[in-house]
C-alpha cells in the first residue's frame, strides 16, 4: 500500500531528532531545502549531511534519505522520501516536483519555489539538458505541481534567457550548448549578430541558429538543434532561466560544496548572485574550454565495462569547476556520463557521479565537491 506525506509528518513527530541525508545532485539539494523550510514551518528540527558526511545517529530517531541509497545499518529507522511522494519505485523522477505537490497541501509555495523545482527537473539529464524526455515522464505530475502561470514548454531559440533576453546576451552568456568563439565572448556574439541584422533578407532567429549549428557540426556529437521545444519561465523575477540555473548551482557546488546551498528554499532570491558568479568564473576558465574542445583533449577507456572519458586539465594552474566543465562538455557530447579529469597525477572525480551510497563503502579523498584517486585504475573500485 502506498504511503502518503502526512504518514511521514505524523512519523518524523514521533522521534526526537530527524536526520536528512541527501545525495549531493541537484535536485535532492533543492528538495533537502524545501523539506528543512516545510519542517521548519511545521516546528520539527531536522539535521541534513551530504551522504559523504553523514555519521551514523543515535538516540530515538529518524533518518531520511534524499536520492541516497542506504545499506542496512543495525539500530538505525531509515526511510527514503520517495517513498510518501507517490513516486514509482526506481522511476528517475524529479523528487523536488513531487515534493513540492505534496508540501502545496499545507502552505502556499512562492513562485520561485515552483521555479527552482523545474530546475531540479532539468538537472536530471544524463546528456544535453533539453532533453524532451523529461518533459515526457514529468508531464502528469509537472500539471499538478506546477502552476501554470510560472512555466511554458514552447518552440524557441536554445540560449539562455531568449526570448526575454536580448539575443547578443543570450548568445554570449549561453554554456549550453557552449559555442566556440561566441559562448563568453564579448566581441564575436555581437559581431555576428550586428552582421546577420545587415543582411536584411534573413530571419535573425534562423540565421543565428544555422551559423551556430555550422560552429557546433565541427566537434559536437550530440548537441540538440538550436531551435526547439523549451522551458520557459514566466512570472519570476529569481530565476530567468531554468537551463542557466543549473550551471549557476553546479558552479556554485564545485567552488563551496552542497551545504551553504541548503538555505535556497529560504532564500531563492541567491539565484541573482549565482548566476553573476557563473559567468565571471567561466569567463576566467574560457581558454581551457575551448582548448579541450578544439584540441580533442578528451580519452576514452574502458573500466570494469564503463566507458569513461579521461579529460586533461594539467594545462590550467587552478582547480577548474569540475562539474560545470563536465555539463558543458557533456551537454555537446564530447564525453561519457562517467568523466574523470587528470593533472597527470592525480586524477579527480566529481562528486555528483558517484553513487550516493550511505554510509560509504570505503573511505575516500574528497576535497570539496571532487575525489581525488592516485591512479585511473582506482576508479575501478567505486564504480559499482
């Protein structure tokens, strides 16, 4: 028999201390801060840990994972929150959509809120973040959870911020799909738009998508056609684009890690700050971007079966964004879904690729939002 949310709610006041463990993906991030507002809201205390750091509880309590896998722990009440959002079982929905349904039963959810399950949504794609699929899977719940004045799924222009932005802007400030000599550039983007508009016989919008496409046909494998269905976002002033979002939080969890992001159902107005600091980093790591790109600096290997690319980024004298440079290398399909990057020393791993086990199988060197390995090999023994 299903269980329901308020069977959560009547447990969670039963037991002295709520523990919430998440996995560190997106959309179990958002979801961990809009169950802590709700609880908050409903006076019960709760405890949150990434799974990488969570300790085992004791005492009278509760422990609820966010898109965590558990293994059996003796002495420990473990349930996972899919379980009273009337998810399907294994199904890769959005946890922070069917929670935001269930939490619309008790208090009235901001915009905003609305705004930032959508980007959870997105965050979910395993390849280009347009992927129409999710549209798909979503489309039953997406008409209960969301309001209809927040979002649009229409035929557009694939930049960031268009049709509300100006489509110089857009074109510059758009990662994905990143777009060599036009994505962060500041002189070319508005060249080449001032030179279509002077061509008076063509449409802008299908001109700037071909010229593009014809950028993107060089070294893409996968990149999706610049003109098609999208996510639009109406009515909101702390997210303009749910695309953009994700690589403004997936920016912001490769520099601070997952916990000063916890505070985002509290205050989703961050987004404005993000999504600044996004393009002023990627602005900075622009050269090792396009020089992975145009240089193929990618490798493939085969590990217990996976397929993993192996990028190298000895060439750049700081830590780069791992997990950004990842989504925008793999957003055009220069790398696999497992994608280690190398010093040629070290090799790092994204925290978000690896599986959210908790507690950890075995102990490992994480440094922020990565884990180090000392050889490619190592990877072998946490790749489940």
């Amino acid at each position: 028999m299903a269980k329901q949310f308020k069977e959560l709610i009547s447990t969670v006041r039963q037991v002295s201390s709520v523990y919430i463990v998440y996995s560190t993906s997106i959309d179990s991030i958002i979801s961990a801060s809009l169950l802590l507002k709700f609880f908050k809201d409903q006076d019960i205390d709760a405890y949150l840990a990434p799974f990488h750091e969570a300790p085992k509880p004791w005492g009278e309590h509760i422990v609820i994972g966010i898109g965590t896998l558990q293994k059996p722990i003796s002495g420990v009440r473990f349930v996972t929150i899919d379980d009273y959002l009337g998810k399907e079982p294994g199904a890769a929905f959005s946890t922070a959509v069917y929670l935001i349904k269930q939490v619309k039963e008790y208090w009235i959810v901001p915009r905003a809120l609305e705004a930032l399950a959508l980007v959870a949504m997105v965050s979910l794609s395993k390849s280009t973040l347009y992927d129409e699929m999710l549209i798909d899977v979503h489309k039953a719940i997406l008409a209960d959870a969301i309001s209809k004045d927040v979002w649009e799924y229409s035929e557009s222009l694939r930049l960031f911020g268009f049709p509300q932005r100006d489509i110089v802007e857009a074109l510059k400030r758009t990662l994905e799909p990143y777009i060599v000599g036009l994505s962060l550039d500041e002189a070319n983007a508005p060249a080449l738009v001032k030179r279509i508009q002077s061509e008076s016989k063509k449409d802008l919008i299908q001109a700037v998508a071909s010229e593009a496409e014809g950028i993107l046909s060089r070294y893409s494998r996968l990149s999706p056609k610049l003109i098609g269905q999208k996510i639009i976002v109406k009515n909101v002033d702390e997210v303009e684009d749910v695309y953009e979002a994700v690589y403004a939080l997936s920016l912001y969890l490769d520099l601070k890690g997952s916990e000063p992001l916890l505070s985002i159902a509290f205050e989703p107005n961050i987004m404005k700050y993000l999504t600044s600091l996004l393009y002023a980093t990627m602005k900075q790591f622009k050269p090792l971007l396009d020089a992975i790109i145009q240089g193929a600096g990618v490798k493939r290997y085969v590990i217990k079966g996976v397929r993993v690319s192996v990028v190298d980024i000895s060439s750049e004298p700081r830590m780069p964004p791992l997990h950004t440079l990842y989504r925008v290398l793999r957003g055009i399909g220069l790398v696999d879904e497992i994608t280690m990057f190398t010093n040629g020393k070290e090799y790092f791993l994204p925290l978000q690729l690896l599986e959210p086990r908790w507690p950890l199988d075995k102990e490992l060197h994480i440094e922020n939002s990565y884990i180090v390995l000392s050889s490619l090999q190592s990877l072998g023994e946490i790749i489940k």
